[in-house]
C-alpha cells in the first residue's frame, strides 16, 4: 500500500470523486468516478475494470483523465455476464461523461488482471460494445498485469488488423500471457506496445524506491499512450 500513496503524492493536479453510482439495478453494477478539478469537458475518458488498487482512480485523475471505476477493486470478472455488464459500464461511461468535464469521444477501457482480459475483449471483439450502441468508439485499451490468455486456449481474445492501439503492461519475464497477446496483435497487424515493468510486481523493501521510480514511468507511459490517441478521432 505504501508504493499507491507516494505515487499518489506525486499527483500534479487535484481530483474529485463521486462514489455510489450505478449503471443498472443488480448489486454488482457499481460505479465510482473520479474527475480533475475544472475538467473542461474535453478530458479522456478511462472505463478501469479491476484496478490494481483502491488508488488507481484518483491517481489517474490527478494526471487530468475522467477514470469511471467499474465495480471496485474485488470484482469477480471471470463470471458469466461480465462482458456484458462491461459493455453496458462502457455506455454509462460515454452517456455521463460530460457531466464530470470528459469527452465521451475520447473513450479507453483499462484493466488489471482479469480486468485485463475483459478490457481486451472489449477491444477486440466488437460485439459486446455493438449491442450496446458503441460499436467502433473505442480510443484504445490499455491492460496492466492481465490475464488474457493460455497457451492452447480457445477462448483466447480473436486478433485483427483494425483493433483499436492497445497498451500492454507486464511485469517480468515470467508473465507470457502479456507477451503472446502482444505477438499475436503484431502478427496480425494491429497497433500495440508491450512495455516490461518488473516494479509492478511486490517489491521487496529495499526495491522499494527502483519500483516507486518504474511505476511512476509506467503511469506516463499510460497517459502518454492515452493522450496521443486521444487525438486521433474524426470530428
């Protein structure tokens, strides 16, 4: 917890929150947002499924994105329905951002671990936004740590060349589902940076300033990844 707050006391601009919303009546369809104070309306807008901790939001915010968390920190994304409770999270986020000063044109899915995946599928598979009227909207997605797929896989997310960019964030060596996502969107043609980060995983004590110092690069990696193709939609 400690590496979540000093990140978060590196934050350059305040944020608000607005917490106890929802996007449908079942219990899980939860949603907190949280804005830059005087956001004016052409922010970019962040749906985060599963994020890596309960600071995530405001520390993204602080960096001038609109962040809709979808859920909190302990949802269960692997269940049956998630896609499309995502999917209608997504059109809850388009529909209201105005009000907390995002662009509605400008919109990113993020997730952590199976969060990853589900942001992934979004991206990748065009249906489940389409059946929520989003078809082709997405600006990018970005995934940190997900868990997209396994080798031999079937359910593993399709690959084309007109997926929107997508960030990868992964942590060592070790982590291969980052790294055959990444190859396969290569392959195919798709948009895709893959970025190792080995201080996204725990540290240990005296590690700790190297990952302060690797996150804090992996967050402007992100906001980079996300204002560059903030700018790339049609008017």
């Amino acid at each position: 917890m400690l590496l979540p707050w000093l990140m978060a006391l590196a934050a350059p601009i305040r944020s608000r929150a607005a917490r106890g919303l929802s996007y449908g009546p079942g219990a899980r369809q939860t949603i907190e947002v949280h804005a830059p104070v005087g956001a004016d309306g052409e922010a970019p807008v962040v749906v985060m499924f599963k994020p890596c901790d309960r600071h995530a939001g405001p520390i993204l915010a602080a960096h001038g994105l609109v962040v809709v968390v979808v859920a909190g920190v302990d949802a269960d994304w692997s269940r049956p329905g998630a896609l499309e409770d995502a999917a209608r999270a997504c059109a809850w986020a388009r529909e209201q951002a105005p009000a907390y000063g995002g662009d509605p044109r400008r919109l990113f899915v993020f997730g952590h671990a199976e969060g990853g995946a589900v942001a992934a599928r979004l991206a990748l598979e065009p249906r489940w936004l389409a059946a929520v009227g989003l078809e082709g909207v997405l600006r990018g997605a970005v995934g940190v740590l997900g868990l997209y797929e396994r080798a031999g896989d079937e359910t593993a997310p399709p690959v084309g060349p007109h997926a929107p960019p997508m960030l990868l964030l992964a942590g060592g060596a070790g982590d291969c589902s980052t790294g055959r996502l990444a190859e396969r969107l290569r392959t195919a043609g798709a948009e895709v940076s893959e970025l190792r980060v080995p201080g996204l995983e725990p540290p240990p004590l005296h590690r700790l300033a190297v990952a302060l110092r690797q996150r804090l690069m992996a967050l402007d990696e992100i906001e980079r990844f996300i204002r560059v193709h903030s700018l790339e939609f049609g008017v």
